[in-house]
C-alpha cells in the first residue's frame, strides 16, 4: 500500500512535526537511517518535540534490508525535486506502508 501526503511550506520538518505528535502519544520509537543534508537541524527538531529519548540517528547503512524489515511504517518526506529514490524503491520491495510526498517522479510510483 502506498499513500501520497501533499508537499507542504514547511517541507521536511513538516512530517516529522505528524509523526512526532503521534509518536510521543503512542510510545512508539522513531529510526532515521541514512544521512541527508541537514542532520543538524533534524536532530534539532527531534529534541524540541522531546522525542531524542526515543529516537535512533543510524545513519548511512550498507545493508538496509534488516531496518527496513524492522519498521512498521517508511516515510519519505521528499520536498525537492528528484527521481526515483531508491529508499522508496526497497521500502516498497519490503512490503512497507508508505508515505511520501509527491516531489520529482515519486507520484510514478505512489497512488493516493
């Protein structure tokens, strides 16, 4: 299953904010695996929404298969324009629910 989420003005830190508020009520943990460009303003975020306790900043990893299986839900909060990232590509192969925005050739793969 794959779900679409609009792009918003506030780009990445948008779905962090969503899923940061559904986190801390539901105790659930939050992983980050890979390294985008921002990592400061990222963890930032995470520690103003007090999720740090309950969130892992695992960087880049070399077999991704293991995190992926692991999780119970993939976000991709895309807001540039690129092609067909590959992160989403695994998540799908995985058999993960997704949610993406719909920024470059995202919507070629995602359906609403």
């Amino acid at each position: 299953m794959m779900h679409c989420i609009p792009e918003t003005p506030e780009g990445l830190n948008a779905p962090i904010d969503e899923n940061g508020l559904r986190i801390s009520r539901r105790r659930q943990q939050l992983g980050i695996v890979g390294d985008g460009p921002m990592p400061e303003t990222l963890e930032a975020q995470v520690a103003k929404l007090g999720l740090a306790p309950r969130t892992r900043f695992a960087g880049n990893q070399a077999d991704v298969v293991p995190w992926l299986q692991a999780l119970d839900v993939f976000a991709l909060p895309s807001y540039a324009n690129e092609g067909v990232p590959q992160a989403l590509v695994q998540a799908m192969l995985v058999g993960l629910p997704c949610i993406t925005t719909t920024a470059g050739s995202i919507s070629e793969l995602a359906s609403h």
